[in-house]
C-alpha cells in the first residue's frame, strides 16, 4: 500500500483550509461534517464559504498565507490555484510534523482524502493512492448500491446491545458467530425498512434464545420492473441476492432470475391467460408458509407489484397471519415501456392525465367504463390487452372516440426483444394481423403517441438470444 489507511478524530481541533475556491469548498464541507474547528485563508470565497463563515461555522483570513497559520493546527488542506504557495505551505507542515493535503497532487501530500460512503456511524472509503480520482468515485457509487442508508441504523442498534451480547457471550468466537447470525437474519431488514421497535423486540428474542433470529423469516415483494435488468431498484437487487427461496412468475425473465442467490430455492408460479401452474390463493398461503419455516421469501413480480400485480393480495395474506414483509415497487409497465418506446404518457400540448387499466376485468370480460376511457385529453395505457383489442377499438370509437385516434402497440418493452407499432383506431387491427405481435404487449392510446417516431431513442438490434418472455406486468 502507498498509503496507511486510517481514520482520524478531528472533532472540535483546528484545521486550516488554504484557498477559496469550489475544490476548497468540498474540502471544507467534509471537515465540518466531522466536526473539525476549521480555519480558512483566502483573499475571497465561494458564496457556500461565505455563507458558513456568517453563519460561525468556520473563521476567516481575508489574506494570503503566512507562515503563522499552522500554529495550533492538526491538520491542513492547500487548494489554492498557486502551485509555489501549496508547495511552500506542503514543505512548512512536513517540517512540523502536521498531516497536510494539496489537492491534486499526491506527491505533495502526507495523507490524502478518499472517496466517502457515509452511512454514520458506518463510513467507508476508497482510495486509489492519487492515480485516479475519477476511479475512485465509480467504484464509490457501485458500492453505494449495495450499501443502503440503513446501515448507519443498524450501526447504532449494535451498539445499545454491544454490551449485552458481550455479557452474554463471554467466548469471542461464539460471540462473533452470533452477531453474524443476528445480522444476516430478519433484524437487520426490519432495521432497513424503518421497522425498529421490531428490530429490537428480534435483538431481545436472539439474546434469550440465539435460536429465535433464525426462525424470523420475512417476504420481500419485488417489482423487477419493465424488462432491462439494470432499471431495477438499489433495494431489489439487495434482496434479490440475499433471499432463501425465490417465488416467480412468467413476466420474470432470465437475466433478471439469474441475478438471485444462484444456491436459493427457485419456484415457480406463473400465470398464463387460463392457465394457471398455481392459483393466487394458493401462492398467497405458500408465501406465508415459507416465511413461517424462517426462510427469507422473495416475490419477484414484473413490473410493480402494486399495479395490476395482485400484490395487496398477497401482503394482505401476510399481514393477516403475523409474517413481516415489505414491498419494494418496480418500475411499471406503463413508464417503463412507454419511456423505451418515445411516447410521453402527459404531454402539455397533448394529454393532462393518463389512466392505467386492464385489458381484462376477473371474470375474462372487458366491462370497462368506456365513457370515462372515451374523453378527450388524456393518454390511456390497456395492460394485457392484446387478445380484446378489436373490442378496445371498437368500443372507444362507439363512445365518440375518433378513428384516426393514434394507437401503439410496445411489445416486449425495454428489451432487446422490444417491437413498436403504431396505426390509429382505425387501423391498427390491419397492422396487427399483418405483424402479428405476441404478448406481453402493452397498448396505449391517445395524440402522445404522435410523438413517438420524433422522440425514439431506444433501438433494439435485429437479432437477439434473449428469452421469448420479458418481465413486463401486463
């Protein structure tokens, strides 16, 4: 290593800021977020410097540097555009034995400052010795995803039980082995999701019986979104790569399953137009079963699990039988596909409203309320509604709906699969027969679709190896 790595306590001691500046600024910012006593040199300031010196957070130097302005320091920071004053100020604080920073040139500097994921009191850092910055920052926000904002909570939860476990455990391995299986249990997702009463009621549970954290199983119901893989959520892809059993339907595809636990228990439950592998009810009690065993359950559904996804069903099994769960939502089809394909769901020339709706109600009929459906200035987006479309189109154009109204077809949205047509009311039934579309294919109908050829950016290759089935929740 170029560089020992440590943290320093610089809380209420004097730090000295050379310079003014926007690299100053950052500088500053961090120091003051750890609590230091900041001392800042520069003949002028950034409006934020400006603003915290008013506001007494840190003094200010209207001048150059002198020399005097290490005395009493524990740390400095040169960041002024003068390349002999950082050197000077860089030789002057080696020779005083004080930790000094000139920004942007490692070889100057006695320590330098990472890149910083802050989750206090959980703080981590990347360093790549100086040679890149910028390298530095990438690798930072890859790990953000895998590090949620909760953990700065779950910090702080192990420290008011600390001494109780150390009491408890009086052996550091088993003591170790117990925070490990406390960890990876239920308390730190109940931590994460603002569940912290719980969280606490599992600690006191796995102090009196280190068997109780491994009997706390919980459900996760995941939206996996439209399609493309990486338009999951932070949150999804944690959970995903940490749950004991997956239960998934057909709109999950494979690039998105083969982001799970490769050693999880897969299960399928998928739904097709009458054919079901499971019956709803019959998914809802296999949820609550396997949480009840202690395995952490992970519902994976296309899109959100909120929109045409059944997932209230579900969670409303859940709650009725005392099983924690969350919800993390996806993006639905409806933006998802809609955004892929270059057609605005609003528009201020075109659409003040959009409205989502199934293309089949329970019962296989399309009783829908067309009147409402049939007024002017909105977007309208028909989930599973490939097979009624001829009774779509005739019955909006029956309720005063103009034929040259346009219409799209997206089929298998935001993936390399993904296929646009577009024809108006009158239409697009030729265009369908013609090009035969198969589903999962979402339809929207109204002037934004005016848009599309305009505004598509999104241009999936001719060929493509991926599955037939995209996670789309229509």
């Amino acid at each position: 290593m170029d560089f020992f790595p440590i943290f320093l306590d610089i809380k209420s001691k004097r730090c000295l800021v050379v310079g003014g500046g926007t690299v100053a600024e950052r500088k500053t910012a961090s120091l003051l977020k750890s609590g230091a006593e900041v001392a800042l040199v520069s003949p002028s300031l950034t409006p934020n410097l400006t603003s915290w010196r008013d506001r007494g957070q840190l003094s200010h130097h209207e001048r150059e540097f002198a020399d005097s302005d290490l005395d009493g320091c524990h740390l400095v920071i040169a960041a002024t555009d003068q390349p002999d004053v950082n050197s000077h100020i860089s030789r002057l604080a080696d020779q005083r034995k004080i930790p000094v920073n000139v920004v942007d040139q490692p070889d100057l500097c006695s320590f330098i400052l990472p890149s910083v994921i802050d989750r206090s009191p959980v703080v981590a850092a990347i360093s790549t010795s100086g040679a890149s910055p910028v390298l530095a920052r990438l690798i930072r926000s890859r790990l953000e995803s895998m590090i949620p904002a909760g953990y700065g909570r779950l910090a702080e939860l192990c420290n008011r039980f600390r001494q109780r476990v150390k009491v408890a455990f009086a052996d550091p391995r088993e003591r170790r082995l117990f925070w490990e299986r406390t960890l990876e249990s239920g308390v730190a997702e109940r931590v994460f999701s603002g569940h912290d009463t719980e969280a606490d009621q599992l600690m006191e549970r796995a102090l009196a019986d280190t068997r109780a954290t491994r009997n706390s199983g919980e459900v996760y119901l995941v939206g996996a979104g439209p399609g493309d893989p990486d338009l999951l959520t932070f949150r999804a892809l944690r959970l995903m790569q940490q749950a004991d059993v997956v239960v998934y339907d057909r709109l999950v595809a494979k690039p998105i399953l083969e982001m799970t636990r490769h050693d999880a228990e897969h299960i399928y439950v998928g739904k097709e137009r009458d054919k079901h592998t499971m019956r709803q009810e019959e998914i809802n009690k296999l949820l609550a079963r396997l949480a009840k065993q202690g395995k952490r359950v992970l519902r994976l559904k296309g899109g959100d699990p909120f929109i045409f996804g059944r997932g209230g069903e579900e969670i409303d099994t859940l709650a009725a039988q005392g099983v924690p769960f969350q919800v993390i939502p996806g993006i639905t089809a409806a933006a998802g596909c809609a955004s892929y394909a270059g057609i605005p769901l609003t528009h201020r020339d075109y659409a003040q409203s959009v409205t989502f709706v199934t293309g089949h109600l329970k019962d296989g009929t399309m009783n829908l309320n067309w009147p409402m459906l049939a007024q002017p200035n909105q977007t309208i987006v028909f989930y599973m509604g490939l097979v009624g479309l001829p009774v779509i189109c005739r019955e909006l154009r029956a309720h005063g709906v103009e034929g040259e109204m346009p219409i799209a077809l997206v089929q298998q949205g935001t993936t390399h699969k993904q296929r646009v047509f577009t024809g108006t009311l009158e239409t697009i039934q030729e265009i369908v027969e013609k090009e035969k579309p198969k589903p999962p294919t979402l339809i929207i109908v109204g002037h934004v679709v005016e848009l599309q050829e305009k505004l598509s950016w999104f241009k999936a290759p001719p060929h493509s190896d991926q599955g037939a089935t995209s996670p789309v929740d229509f």
